[in-house]
C-alpha cells in the first residue's frame, strides 16, 4: 500500500522577491478547457469540443500576513504580463519518504487586492488574485505544463499541442 505525494511547505516569490515566513496561503490556478458540446445525426450522444482554455483564464490566488508594499506597488500594471510570480513546494509521500520539488511559474498582473478586515490587535493579511498570461508547472525540474496565451504556445507533456494551429496562421 502506498501513501499520497502531499505538499509538505511551500513559498512564493514576486519579481524574485521571497515571501518566506510571509505567505499564508495559496491557492494555485486552475487548469481548465473550454469545451462545448456537440451531437450530429447518427451520433448516440454528445462529444465535447475542446476550444481552448476556460474563458476563466488563469488565475492564482495568494495571501500574505502583514502589509506587503510590493504587491500594492504592482496594481495597475500597464503589461499584461509584468508581475513574475513563482510557487516551489515541498511534496513528500510518507511512506518512503521521497520528496519532489514542485514549482509553478507565472506571469500576469494584480486583479484584486484585498486588505482584509482592520482591527486593533488583529491579525493583518492581503489576498491577492492576480491573472495570469503566463504557467509553467514543473516537477523535479522536468515541465509538464507550459501555457504562454500571448504567443499561443501550449506545451502538455512536452508537446506543443499549438503548433499546427500556429503554423496554419503562419505565426
């Protein structure tokens, strides 16, 4: 019997900057299609078209203790992609004690910022949503997920699953 790969400590970097013992929480984006469904004659059901990513997009939310002045520095970027944000964890399975290295990277700008609930003598935090143009999941330093929107790349499993898309375009 095996036990599961949990995340074990976690940290997250802005522009390079380190949030360690500053980061509350995240929660990282989501993957996630669009798909629409289709049923033509002689079809006994229907069959999902996959039209790309969710009109969601992709978006990570994250929480920091305290005040944090360059996050709130950062909010109205005019690029698309000016904010650098990196997640690396720690994911060990307990039954034998294997660790990996997992680290997200993105690009995007600041959404929201929430500055919580001000209270004397309460604790202080900033949630932060911001939008990303820009994923890269890595494991153990081998990439299992590359999306650049802006350049139409989208690399699963080390295949660009745009690349005949964009050759069609001729870009």
């Amino acid at each position: 019997m095996a036990m599961p790969r949990k995340l074990k400590n976690f940290n997250i970097f802005n522009d390079a900057n380190s949030y360690q013992g500053i980061a509350k929480n995240i929660t990282l984006p989501a993957l996630a299609r669009k798909m629409e469904a289709y049923r033509g004659g002689g079809m006994n059901g229907p069959v999902k078209a996959d039209l790309g990513l969710s009109d969601d997009g992709i978006q990570v939310e994250w929480t920091l203790g305290g005040w944090d002045l360059l996050a709130i520095r950062q909010w109205g970027a005019t690029s698309a992609s000016a904010v650098a944000l990196r997640f690396t964890g720690a994911v060990q399975q307990d039954d034998t004690g294997a660790t990996q290295a997992v680290e997200v990277v993105m690009r995007g700008r600041h959404e929201e910022i929430d500055f919580g609930n001000a209270e004397p003598g309460g604790d202080t935090e900033h949630s932060i949503t911001t939008t990303c143009t820009y994923y890269k999941l890595s494991v153990d330093g081998e990439v299992l997920v590359e999306i650049d929107i802006l350049n139409m790349v989208e690399i699963v499993n080390g295949e660009d699953i745009l690349a005949d898309q964009r050759a069609a375009l001729g870009i």
